[in-house]
C-alpha cells in the first residue's frame, strides 16, 4: 500500500444523471487526473463535473471519454480496460462505479479486476453509514468517511452548477421584517394556529390582487387587529410609499410584507432554530434563505423556501402554515421533486407545517414508502422526505413554559 499511495492517482468516473456522487469522490481522493466515462445522454453533465472539479481542484487533469451505448457491455468493458493498462504502471488507478448505468458498473468493475485492478482501488459512494455520514466503501472492506478526508465542505452554488442551475438571492427591501417580528408571529400561531389563516384571508380581503402600495393607502392593513405588534405597523403609508424612488422598489417591498404576514415568517423562524440547532460554522454549514434558482437551458424558475448545506449533504425546506391534508401532501410531494431536482438522490427534503394529531399521522400514512425514526418518507421512489408538524414546531420554540427542544431538528441535520 505504501508504494502504491506514493503514486499519482487516476479516478475514473463513470456519469450518469446525479454528478454529485462523482463529485464528492473527487474531493474526497485527490487525484491528480481523472477520467470520466460518458454517453451522449450525460454529455453535458459530464461538462457541468468538470468544470465544477476544475474550479475546486485547478490542477486536476481531465480526459473525457465517451460510449456510443451505455447498454453496451463491450463497449464499457474495452474503455476502461485501455484506461487501467494505460495507467497502470506509473499511476495508481481507481474506480468509482457509483454514477453510470447498472451495465455501466457492473461490467466496468469487471473490466477493472480483469486488467490488473485491485479491491482496495474500486470503490463507490455510500449515501449514508449508521452515523449518518456518506463514505467512499472500497471493496476490499474499508471505508472512508468524506467528513474525514482533506476536502473543504461543499457550497449551495456547486451544488447547483453541478446539476445545471444557478442561484439567485433576494435582497430585502427596507424597512424590512425582523427578528423580533418573526418571534411575535410565531408566538401567536403556535399558541393559536387559526391565526395564521386568519392573516392570510385578512390581507386578501383588504389588499385583494392590488401589487402598488400607492392604490391601497386608504385601505391599510393594521396587525393589531390581531393582536399583533410588528414594527411595520400600519401599511402601507404615505412615508412608506415616500422612501421609494421606484415603482419597483415599492412593489418589491409590499409583496415582501404581504409574503412574510401571509406565512413566510415561517420560513425565517425555521431557519433561525436550524441555526440554534446547529450553529453556523459548525462543519461548514450553510443556510440559505430568499432565494428563486433557474435551471436547465430554457432556465425554468424554481422557489425553494429553505435550503440547507451541512458537511457534504443538502437539505430542502418547504414551510406552509395549512393545517389541511390536502395542501400539506401537495407541498411534500412538491418539495420532495425539488429537492432532487436542484441535488440529486443524496438531497435531505423535509415538509414543515401546522398539521397535527389524526392530521399528520394520515398526512404521513399516505406516504408512500417505510417511515423511520422522526417521520421521514420516501415518496414515491423520489426521495426520503421528512414531515415536521406543529408538535415539533411547539417543541423547538419551548410549548407551555418547557424549554426549548430541538432534537428532532438535530436528528434530522444529522442523517
């Protein structure tokens, strides 16, 4: 082993739809080339990995190699094999049969140990060992978590490029909500979660589809009339209106505070405990919130509420304040597409709502795959989802005088 380390490493990679896995295989190795193994239906995704590599790893080497059929076992067999004698005598060569077709890897690991490649050399991405944390297996038996390889942690706009989108984030227009105003809100529909839809209906009935804040000044929406104090206070207003030199800019920040009274709130309180939970900084966490994400070539808009990067592993968050099985099932299933659509098969989606008792436990038995410990799902074959209703909500935010309890957000950060 000691002689075969010394030596420059090759990874060859085989592509498929997900280039995450290859990816983090990069990072976690090293090597100083890599080759990637593509069709023409991966093409541009192997385009996306190595750009993403390059940009990570400037010194990296990439050799692309394409397959006129991924179904062709000959012809995945010949690539790899002329890759491993090629290699071979100067370069330590190693395979990761995570990406790619089944053909693909099982007759690439073939081609592998025919031309003199060794167990301790092929290797493919675990998603998860019972610590939660994706690992490289090698088939001789050893392991390598990523968490514990010389790799910086992954960032949300790799993340993205690597699956063809690109990231766009909403800058709040001021005065803005603050803190102290997503705490009053969230005190008030976690004590009484008929408030939250009473807001929503109140600023329906007194704004109706009305975007400029000029028209509707006679017309204002007042908080207290909930017993809610905000420091917006009555809006719009004519000061309101007077710091805005564009018509832009006053639309923008109406719709800002018509969202966050609406229920967007609880896409910042979410994020607020996910940060009490697991504190920025700690293993490179990212959180992300406001932002729209554009993908694929016609740049299709998509909204994410929540987004989570922790150590090597992606979370997604749709927040609603419905209580109603019918609208909570809808964001599951909407979340649950997103989330591999923006990251692939190793993304973490989760559902926060207002949902509880014979609610949620239907909301959850409709869901079609095994639960596990905390509530998560796989939909539909797409992804394990994770649903947290309003006893979780009322358990992170200390329910009737008890002291905050975020376990479960923590359980779920670490799987």
């Amino acid at each position: 082993m000691a002689e075969n380390s010394a030596r420059p490493v090759l990874v060859i990679l085989l592509v498929g739809t997900n280039p995450l896995p290859n990816f983090l295989t990069v990072c976690a190795l090293r090597p100083r080339r890599m080759a990637l193994v593509y069709t023409e239906e991966t093409e541009k995704t192997a385009n996306r990995l190595e750009q993403c590599v390059r940009t990570r790893e400037s010194g990296v080497e990439v050799r692309k190699v394409w397959i006129p059929d991924a179904a062709s076992a000959r012809e995945v067999a010949d690539r790899v094999r002329e890759l491993v004698l090629e290699h071979s005598r100067s370069w330590r060569v190693v395979l990761s049969y995570t990406g790619g077709t089944k053909v693909m890897a099982a007759h690439a690991l073939n081609a592998f140990y025919n031309a003199g490649g060794k167990r301790e050399d092929s290797c493919y991405l675990e998603d998860g060992g019972p610590d939660g944390s994706p690992r490289l297996r090698f088939d001789d038996g050893t392991c390598r978590k990523l968490t514990d390889c010389d790799a910086p942690p992954l960032s949300f706009e790799t993340l993205l490029a690597l699956h063809g989108a690109r990231l766009q984030r909403r800058s709040p227009r001021q005065p803005a909500p603050t803190l102290r105003d997503v705490e009053a809100l969230a005190r008030l529909v976690l004590n009484d979660p008929s408030v939250a839809r009473r807001l929503y209906e109140g600023m329906r009935e007194t704004f109706g589809s009305e975007s400029d804040p000029r028209k509707l000044l006679a017309r204002p929406f007042d908080p207290r009339d909930y017993e809610l104090e905000l420091s917006i206070g009555r809006f719009p207003t004519a000061a309101h209106i007077e710091s805005f030199s564009t018509k832009g800019e006053r639309e923008s920040w109406f719709e800002q505070w018509r969202h966050f009274i609406g229920g967007g709130w609880l896409e910042d309180w979410v994020a607020a405990r996910i940060e009490e939970a697991c504190p920025l900084g700690d293993a490179g966490q990212e959180v992300v919130l406001g932002f729209q994400v554009f993908r694929g070539e016609r740049q299709s808009q998509l909204e994410v509420d929540l987004a989570v990067v922790r150590k090597h592993r992606s979370y997604f968050v749709s927040c609603t304040t419905a209580q109603d099985k019918a609208c909570c099932k809808q964001k599951l299933f909407e979340i649950a597409v997103r989330a591999r659509q923006l990251a692939g098969d190793l993304a973490r989606p989760a559902l926060v709502c207002l949902a509880r008792g014979p609610t949620l436990s239907r909301l959850r038995d409709e869901v079609d795959g095994e639960t596990a410990p905390g509530g998560a799902f796989r939909v539909a074959g797409v992804a394990s989802v994770h649903v947290f209703g309003l006893e979780d909500l009322r358990a992170w935010n200390g329910w009737q005088g008890a002291p905050s309890n975020l376990e479960s957000l923590r359980w779920w950060l670490d799987s």
